[in-house]
C-alpha cells in the first residue's frame, strides 16, 4: 500500500523525519531517519535509510521503499 499522493514520500527529504510503527515490538513505537545511505556508485539512485528507535535508541537499516507500506509504518508519530 502506498502513501496518499497528496504527500509523496521520496529519499531525498527523509532525513530527520518521523514514523510510527504500525505494531511496535519491544516498546519501539517512534522512529526517526537519522541517516539516508548513500550508494556506492556515484549519481545511483538512494536505497537505504538507518531509523533510530526513540525508546531504545536501536538503530536499524531497510530499505527507504519500505516506509511506503501503510501496514508497517505511518507517517509522523501517531
């Protein structure tokens, strides 16, 4: 499931912003992008991001994409 189209998600604006997962495990409910991964190849299009978890400070790496999907992730902290 994608984001409405009236707020289109891309890699470039996604540092520092905020999401919430949809079913939180081990308290980690807020996340924040604290890093977008650049590629190794020069000019080759953002894959990555690195989402800190406010709670326990763990930091995981996915793929930017997967913060499309409406069943895992909303948008902002709810």
């Amino acid at each position: 499931m994608h984001l409405p189209a009236r707020n289109p998600l891309s890699a470039n604006k996604l540092l520092n912003s905020k999401w919430t997962a949809a079913l939180p495990v081990n308290k980690e409910k807020h996340f924040i992008v604290i890093k977008v991964i650049e590629p190794d190849t020069p000019g080759a299009p953002v894959t990555e991001v690195e989402l800190q978890a406010v709670h326990s400070q763990r930091i995981q790496t996915l793929p930017w994409r997967a913060l499309r999907d409406a069943s895992v992730w909303r948008q902002g902290w709810v």
